[in-house]
C-alpha cells in the first residue's frame, strides 16, 4: 500500500509538496485552515503562480491521489506521514523565525495522531525545532506514537516543479531507524538521487547554512560589478572566468538590483539572531544584509544619474516580481526602487507578466499599471528593466524607441549587449560594464 500523507498549510512550500508527492503515487491531503483557499484548490484554482502547478494538481485529484480540506482531523488519523508546511515569516520586531504556526500546528496533529506517525518538519525553522515540536505533541498526547523528522526543502520559485522531481540532493535529519525505513519509501520514487542523513538539529541548520551561502554569493557578484564599473572591466566576464573554478562554480553570480523572495532575506536575518544568541556571531552574513539593503538604494540611484535627474519625468518599469516565473513579491527590489524614484520626483509606469495583481498589494504609490510592455514604454522618458522576465529580452527597439521620448535603457539585470542597444540609436546603462 502506497504511504497517507498530510501535508499541513497550502502556502509555497506545502502546495508543491504535496502536489508532488501525490504525482509519485502517494494518497495526499493537503490541509489549511484558509477556508477560501482550500474552495479554490478543490476547484482546480491554485493562489500562486508556478509553470506547471496546476497541470499536476488536475491531474492528481482527478486520479483520486489529492485531497484539500481544513480539517485535520479527516487526515491525520489515518495518514502515516505529517509534514508541516506552514510560515516561518520573520517577527518585524527582531527578524527572528515566528514560529507561532509551526507550535500551532504541531499541538493541533497532537490531537489526532491514531498510530504510528513520522511527523516531518519541511518549513524553515531555527535549530531546535524538532524538539520543541516533539515535546509539544507529547505533552498534548502522551499516548502519541511517532517520530520526528527534519526535511528542509530547496525549492525555487518559477523552478519548484523540477527541483521536487529531480533534486540535487536531499536533506532528512532522522534519529529512528523506523522513521528512516519511512523516508526511504517517501523517497524511493526518485531514484538514485542522494540522501544525506544526520541528526535533526544538523538538517534544520543545513537550511540556514546554504541560503546564507548563496545569498553571500549574490551579495558579493554585486559588489564586485560596482568595482567592474570604477575599473573598466565586465562583470560578466569576470563571472564566468572565477565561475569556471570547480571550487566556486557558475550559479548565483548574475549581478543584479539585489535579493528578495521569501527565503534570502529571511533566512539571513534569522541566522544571525540564532547566531547572535549563541554567542558565535556571523559578521559576513550581517554585511550581506546591509549590503543587500544598500544595494536596492544604490539602484534607484543609478537610474536618477543616467536620466541626470528624474523630478518631472516618466519612467517605465518592466518586472515588479523579485524574480521571474513567480508572482511573489515579498521583498523584491520594485518595493525600494519605485519608492525611491517617486520620492524623488518621478512619475512611473510599470508592467510585469505575472505580479501585477499582487503587486497592487505593495506598491500604494500612484502609478500607471500599463496593458503590455510596448504601452508601458509610451511617452516615457526612459526603460528599465528590474526583473529578467523572457519576454523582456525580445524588445523590438526599434518600436520602443518610438514609444520613447529619449531612446535610454537602463537595464539592471544585463538582458542586453550593450553593442545591440547602441547599435538602435539607445543611451544604454547596464550593471559592471562598460
């Protein structure tokens, strides 16, 4: 018999997650206590966007493998995994983990756990954790049979699918043999991939440990494309010269107006408070963070240099999304640089592919929400480009130049050559070149 799986909370992580594993043959139930979002998933309706998502959704629940309901206690009972799914966001007065709806959820499973359970934590959790949610269901019920698990996840947004199916590695942190004899069925549809097992504490820090890495990574492409520019050099080329070394490798050196999403920002900030309170503080992901701060500053900066001033000027903004392939919004580089601009004087106008709805939510600012990118250029002043989305690499210029009243391109992701550019008549800006 194929393994019960509840997934608790349909956010990013929980969604993917359990839409996934029931592609593998698993019996899933996702369960949330969003009335409104478990109607829309039972309607084939997913709340975020994610290519290929809700293809894999239909499927599954048309196959009777994928279930959505509020209640736990319709899936809990009989399940023989749990895995909690649910927010970690930061606490706005410190930037630690809240970690109020992981404890939440853990004494609300408590109550229902029948027989044995390997309840698996795949939320982003400070270290410690696991015990924390252990001690809880066993103090709720003491007659509760099960074994706690960390299985952080690694998921990109705009890539989740492929990274779910065909991961690098994964991390279980596992201290029961019956447990671990559990995880391998969870995972054995993926083949030879490899598994790491360690303690719990170990996998919940593992987490922490490469997000920190690779935004430290982004933090220090972006500082040394600033050099780039006072040198003379390009940036990209010095990208794929260190990047071919085995030893620091090719991925998370694009320079750009800074990091955001969900993860980045707040995993860095909850690294060092756990740092911080532990008496071993970590300066360089601190200097990440102001540099990453500074960054988004800097950028707004340097589209207000290239137009020489932007009091009384349109500009167009193309990508509000933190990054491509998402509609996520949650700290991306729009929120600080339309600000910024408008404070200064500016008038914007802005389109992206997939945000605009959400970004209506953030930006409260009077801007022009426009059709299309050609009719987000019109009358403006001058294009830039803050999100790398496809489309905006296939600008016919010869139409935006006329769209534009001054043929400027300031391009903050380096989509462009800036010969092409030049070579249509554009004053063309970009990051670390020439």
């Amino acid at each position: 018999m194929p393994l019960k799986i509840t997934v608790v909370g349909t956010g990013y992580v929980g969604l993917v997650t359990g839409v996934c594993f029931s592609e593998y043959g698993f019996d899933v139930t996702c369960v949330d206590t969003d009335t409104q979002k478990i109607e829309m998933l039972n309607h084939g309706e997913i709340p975020i966007f994610e290519p290929g998502l809700r293809s894999l959704l239909e499927r599954n629940a048309l196959a009777g493998r994928l279930h959505f309901t509020t209640q736990l206690g319709e899936a809990v009972p009989n399940c023989d995994v749990v895995i909690i799914a649910v927010g970690t966001p930061p606490k706005k007065e410190d930037g630690q983990a809240d970690m109020q709806y992981v404890h939440s959820a853990a004494a609300q499973i408590a109550k229902h756990i029948r027989k044995y359970t390997v309840v698996i934590i795949k939320s982003t959790v400070p270290v410690g954790t696991g015990e924390q949610v252990q001690s809880i269901i066993s103090k709720e019920n003491p007659s509760a049979a099960f074994d706690m698990v960390s299985n952080p996840e690694f998921l990109r947004e705009g890539n989740a699918i492929n990274d779910f199916m065909k991961p690098d590695r994964v991390i279980v942190g596992v201290e029961s043999v019956k447990a671990k004899e559990t995880i391998a069925k969870l995972y054995h549809p993926l083949g030879d991939v490899p598994i790491l097992y360690s303690d719990i504490k170990t996998a919940e820090f593992t987490k922490y440990a490469a997000n920190c890495f690779l935004a430290m990574k982004i933090g220090y492409i972006n500082e040394i494309a600033d050099l780039c520019e006072r040198l003379g050099a390009n940036v990209q080329d010095v990208a794929k010269g260190i990047g071919m070394d085995p030893r620091i490798g090719n991925k998370f050196l694009q320079p750009g107006p800074g990091f955001g999403g969900s993860c980045f920002p707040k995993d860095t900030m909850a690294l060092i408070k756990t740092a911080q309170q532990s008496g071993a503080p970590i300066s360089i992901i601190e200097s990440v963070i102001t540099s990453n701060v500074t960054r988004k500053h800097r950028m707004a900066k340097k589209i207000t240099d290239a137009m020489q001033g932007v009091k009384g000027k349109t500009i167009a903004v193309l990508g509000l999304t933190f990054k491509p392939n998402t509609d996520d919004m949650r700290e991306s580089a729009s929120l600080v640089i339309i600000p910024d601009l408008i404070e200064s004087g500016a008038k914007v106008r802005v389109f992206d592919p997939q945000g605009m709805k959400e970004a209506k939510h953030h930006l409260k600012a009077e801007l022009y929400w426009a059709e299309d990118m050609y009719d987000c250029m019109d009358g403006a002043d001058s294009l830039v480009i803050l999100t790398e989305w496809n489309e905006f690499g296939r600008i016919d210029l010869k139409k935006a130049k006329q769209l534009l009243k001054t043929p400027l391109l300031v391009d903050l992701r380096n989509m462009y050559s800036p010969e092409t550019v030049r070579n249509e008549g554009f004053n063309y800006v970009s990051i670390g070149r020439k």
